[in-house]
C-alpha cells in the first residue's frame, strides 16, 4: 500500500521539521513507477481511500494500482493522523469504482475472488 507520508501528530511536525505532507502527484508517481519495476514481484497495489480520499483513490486506479481497498470497522491508525472519515461503506466504494469506468471484484484477504460486479 503505497502511503504519503502525513506529518501530522509526529514529532517532526511538532518540532517544526515537516510542515506539509506529500501530494498526490507524488503518489501517483510512485503507483506509477512500482507498477512498472515491481511487475511480477508485487501482485497487487492498492490505492487507499483511507489515506488518500476517494478521487485520489481512482487516479490511482487509473495509474496501476489494482485495489482500490475496503471497507474497515473501527479504524484506529490513520484516524490519528487527523483523517476525515475512516469508515465507507461497501456501496460507496462501489459507486465509486462504476465511476471511472472499472468493474468491482470483492475479494477475501488473500486475494481470492468472493463476488464480481
């Protein structure tokens, strides 16, 4: 899962170190650029919602990550950092998905196809 890097709530953003996190062109790069080198090596890519909003998420769709991410139940984590909203539901993500044109496949943790749509 490609992640940007968030300063908020971490010692370097309190010290003055790090203002601003990393942009999205940066994540697209680097789903970009992994898609190509880690070919055969990195079966799937996600793109993350939960870290990076819904329309960054289908950018990154449509730059080489395959996963678009599920939905999750009392998300901690990224929630610290100061995320908006942590908790989608399947229907949104799907709607999301028809949007740019994809088709959805849910799948289990270990990649194996549960159901298409």
């Amino acid at each position: 899962i490609p992640w940007n890097f968030e300063p908020n709530n971490t010692l370097m953003h309190e010290e003055g170190l790090v203002e601003y996190g990393t942009g999205g062109i940066q994540l697209l790069k680097m789903i970009a650029i992994s898609r190509l080198i880690f070919d055969g090596l990195i079966p799937h890519i996600q793109s993350s919602w939960l870290t990076n909003g819904i329309g960054m998420a289908q950018l990154a769709l449509q730059y080489g990550a395959d996963d678009f991410g599920g939905t999750l139940i009392g998300e901690e984590v990224v929630s610290c950092t100061g995320a908006r909203s942590t908790e989608l539901t399947d229907k949104i993500i799907i709607d999301a998905i028809h949007q740019i044109g994809y088709s959805v496949e849910e799948r289990d943790n270990f990649y194996n196809p549960i159901s298409v749509s």
